[in-house]
C-alpha cells in the first residue's frame, strides 16, 4: 500500500517534469517559428486578425501531434497553417480563388526599410506564388519540403519557384527597382 | 543565382525580417492545447457509454413494437388489458432511455 503510494506519487512528478520539459521545448520552438510563420500566414491571408487565429491553431494542433523532429515540426507547422487557412478560405467560399487570389481586404505593410515596397510587390503575386517564394527565401525549405506543405509535387515546385520569381523580379523592375543592394 | 535573383533573396528576407507582430503568449497556447486535449480525451471516454445509451435505446423501442406487432390481434379481440402494463413498462423505459441520450452534457466544449 505505501509502496503503491510512493510509486504513484513518484510517476506523477516525473510526468510534471516531463510535461514542464516539453513545455519548455514548445516556448523556445514557437519563440523561434512564431514571427516568420506569423509572417507567411499575414502574406498569404493579407490579413492579420486571420493570421493570429490561424497561427494559434496550428500550434495548438502541433501540440497534440505525437513527438517530432525539429525540422519536421517545422514542416507540418508549416502545412497545418497553411491547411488551416485554406480551410478558412473554402468555408468563406473564397476556396476557388486559392490558385489566383489578388484582392485582399486588408494590407499589411511592415517593410518601410526597403529601397522598395516589397510588401505591395507581394501583393501582386497570387496567394501561391507568395507561399512558394516565402517558403524559398525566407525560410529556405528544399523543393521537396515545400512540395509537402503545399501538397504539389517536387518537380511542379521547381517551376512554380522559377515562375514566381520571374514575375517578382518583373514587378520589382516595373516599380522602378534599379538593384542598389549588392 | 545571379545578380537579381540575389536582390530578390535579399528584399523578401528584409521584408521577413521586418515583420514584427504582436504574438499570443506560448503559454496561453499551450494551456490551450492542454485543455483542448482533456476535453478530447474526456469525450473518448464517454463515447462507449453514448454508444450503450445508444443501443438501450433502439432495444427497449424494438422489443416495445414487437409486442405491439406481436399481439395485434390480441389488441383487437380485447386482451389489450393484459398485455398493457408490460407495453407501458416498454414505453416509460424507452422514453428514459431516448432521453438520456439526448441529455445535455454538464460541461460544453469551449469554442475555439
């Protein structure tokens, strides 16, 4: 009986370790992700209130998906929000416009350092241009781990890539960007 | 990557970088997952007593019209008052049993 006491009492605290342990390891994880992911959601949504509700909910159900590597969470955070927006996009019946959504209630406009508004140039892009780029160039993800989060194929990713920033860099040239920086 | 695709690497990233938004705390999120997990957790327990709920129900229903069905005719040439208790019986028991499946549950989920 006190044996059986101690045991219970013993395998409690070690899950209240554990469960602190991985409390711990989520703060420095969402300390890490959050602000980019915040980013992408606020590019591809144009809309920050969206953004915040998605973001929360994709943590939340990173939370209670079983136990992962670091680069991995990165990647099904990543498809989870991206899913999660998109499934906010179908119940508003704006589902169709995924591939080609230009009009967006909101701007989000952060980037007043820049030699020129990138933000309005991504504005310009289609909602999966603007992932694909980010994805590329911000977060630096391989052709296959953005093929997983978008769920497009590899070789279909390489092409969306190439094209997205063809169109940027027209846009860029279009809104009278010389190319100061070196 | 040639000179403009670097000009392009180099603006995205900046825009990246200045994007500084008010975040929800990670312990709000976390507490909020916990919670939610409890509540699934806790449902996935109920589930078996819903489903027993379930077949009480369809059970008492069923054996309450076979002996309607099954004594049609005794209902007819007048035995009705023999049989009647027991179908009462069947009724009150499968009207219990519809409305404790329909009975609200004492903590709703909360909305998220």
């Amino acid at each position: 009986m006190f044996v059986a006491t101690i045991t219970r009492c013993l395998t409690m605290t070690e899950a209240r370790i554990h469960e602190r342990t991985s409390q711990g390891e989520f703060e420095a994880f969402y300390l890490r992700t959050a602000r980019p992911l915040h980013g992408y959601l606020c590019r591809l949504s144009g809309d920050p209130a969206t953004s915040d509700e998605v973001l929360q909910e994709a943590y939340i159900r990173m939370i209670a998906a079983p136990t992962m590597e670091e680069q991995h969470r990165k990647a099904y955070l990543y498809k989870t929000a991206t899913n999660i927006l998109r499934d906010h996009w179908r119940k508003l019946k704006r589902g169709k416009e995924w591939m080609e959504l230009s009009h967006l209630t909101e701007h989000v406009h952060y980037n007043l350092n820049l030699p020129v508004d990138m933000a309005a140039i991504f504005e310009r892009l289609t909602a999966q241009e603007r992932a694909v780029l980010w994805l590329a160039h911000v977060e630096e993800l391989s052709h296959k781990e953005i093929g997983g989060i978008l769920n497009v194929k590899e070789k279909s990713v390489r092409v969306m890539v190439f094209r997205a920033r063809e169109k940027a860099k027209d846009l860029l040239e279009r809104a009278g960007f010389k190319g100061t920086h070196e | 990557m040639n000179n403009h695709d670097s000009q392009l690497d180099f603006l995205i990233k900046k825009m990246a970088e200045d994007h500084r938004p008010e975040l929800p705390s990670p312990d709000l999120i976390w507490w909020r997952a916990h919670i939610l997990k409890k509540q699934t957790q806790q449902e996935r327990i109920e589930r078996p007593m819903m489903i027993m709920r379930m077949l009480a129900a369809i059970v008492c229903l069923a054996v309450f019209l076979g002996l309607l069905a099954g004594n049609w005719k005794q209902l007819y040439s007048g035995i009705w008052p023999l049989i009647m208790p027991l179908a009462i019986v069947a009724g009150i028991f499968s009207l219990v049993a519809v409305g404790l499946l329909f009975r609200e549950p004492r903590t709703k989920p909360a909305k998220h």
